[in-house]
C-alpha cells in the first residue's frame, strides 16, 4: 500500500504539513513515524478535500459532542454554544470539525504484554472509547484484544509504572487519551457520540464510514 508523507497527507486534506503532524501525535490519524518523519497509509473520508479555515477549539469540539450526549457544555460561553447548536444539526459540517478540530486529547500508544490487557481494563480510571467501547449499534467488529480508554494523568502514570509498556513499539495495543476537557472520565465508558468521533480519523475506511453514519443517526435524533 501506498505511503504518504506528510507535505502530501496534508494536500490530500487540505491542511498545512504543521496539521498534520499535530493530528497524527493526538491519534487523529493513524500515522507512524519512520526515521523522524511520519508516514500515512491512508487518510480519513477516503482523501476528501476538506475546506480550508481556522481549526475549531478543541472546546468547541467537546462541546459539540456534550451536546450528541445531553450534556450541556458549561466550559463555552452561551454566545459561542449558540452559534454551535446552529451548525452540530449539519452532519457534514461535524465531520468535517471533529476531523479538523485543535486535538481533543493528549494521545499516548503502546504497547504491554497481551497478558496484561485484561489487568488495564479492570484498573480504576479506565473509560473505553473507540473500538473497546463499541457496541452493537454501530457496524463495527469491537476490539480483539486492544485497549483504547480515556484517562486522567495520575491513572496514566499509574499505568505505565505498573505495567512498563513499550513507547517505541510500531505494534500498538494500548492506546490512552487525556481528554482537554474533563467530564468523560467521570463515566464509566465514553457515550455513543465520543466513540464515533474517535473512529472517525480510522486508517481503516470501513470503521470511518460506519462511525461516520452512527454520527449522523445521532445528530438526527
């Protein structure tokens, strides 16, 4: 399969090469870095064209998401919660700003002995997301063996001390996010609308389209 760099990941999206490389370090596109520079197998949305413009706040982001979840986004100011309930109705538009958007978390792959994956779900602080959350309401085989969780930076460091994983391995098995705004992890596992939205960027185009139409059922109540 094809590889892309990053100048030409960037032109098939839209987005500066700066972009892209912030997307791929927050787990937004599935890229692995190769002597220093990052290298994509595949983009989101099958290389759409995005529209060019300033990326929404990662605040924003998460507030379009509290609102899919019927939570009201306290962290933005009503002026700016108005001007969002008059786009998140348009699937389109969402996509595009969930894709687009400032990351919504710090992203930290690994890798740990597959015989301590089921001892990582069971800590205190875990919240599955992406395909460790998925559910039978979405077209979507759920994660085999991989994690995929929302945590905060304690139950990170907690993490990584107990469990000692590889930071350098291209095989990654644990994937942990530090969400910029904190309310998900206050769930036991992120709602239906997070889980889509962090599908959304998957390397794989099948995941992406179904994430994308789960977001879209949402959207439209």
């Amino acid at each position: 399969m094809e590889q892309l760099s990053s100048k030409n990941a960037a032109l098939k999206l839209g987005v500066s090469t700066q972009r892209i490389r912030a997307l791929a370090r927050a787990g937004r596109l599935d890229g692995r870095k190769v002597g220093g520079r990052w290298l994509f197998e595949s983009l989101p949305g099958n290389g759409r064209t995005t529209r060019a413009g300033r990326p929404l706040s990662s605040a924003s982001a998460w507030a379009i998401l509290a609102e899919l979840c019927h939570v009201s986004p306290g962290w933005i100011q009503a002026s700016a919660r108005s001007r969002l309930r008059r786009r998140w109705k348009d699937p389109e538009w969402v996509f595009e700003a969930l894709l687009r958007s400032e990351p919504r978390s710090k992203v930290t792959r690994c890798r740990v002995l597959p015989a301590d994956l089921p001892r990582v779900r069971r800590e205190k602080g875990i919240v599955p997301t992406g395909l460790s959350a998925v559910s039978g309401e979405i077209d979507i085989v759920a994660a085999g063996v991989a994690v995929d969780a929302y945590v905060d930076d304690k139950t990170l460091r907690f993490i990584t001390g107990r469990f000692h994983p590889d930071m350098s391995s291209r095989e990654a098995n644990l994937t942990l996010r530090i969400p910029s705004h904190p309310w998900v992890l206050s769930l036991s596992a992120a709602p239906h609308a997070i889980v889509a939205a962090d599908l959304l960027g998957s390397s794989d185009s099948r995941t992406a389209r179904a994430a994308r139409e789960w977001l879209r059922k949402l959207i439209h109540g």
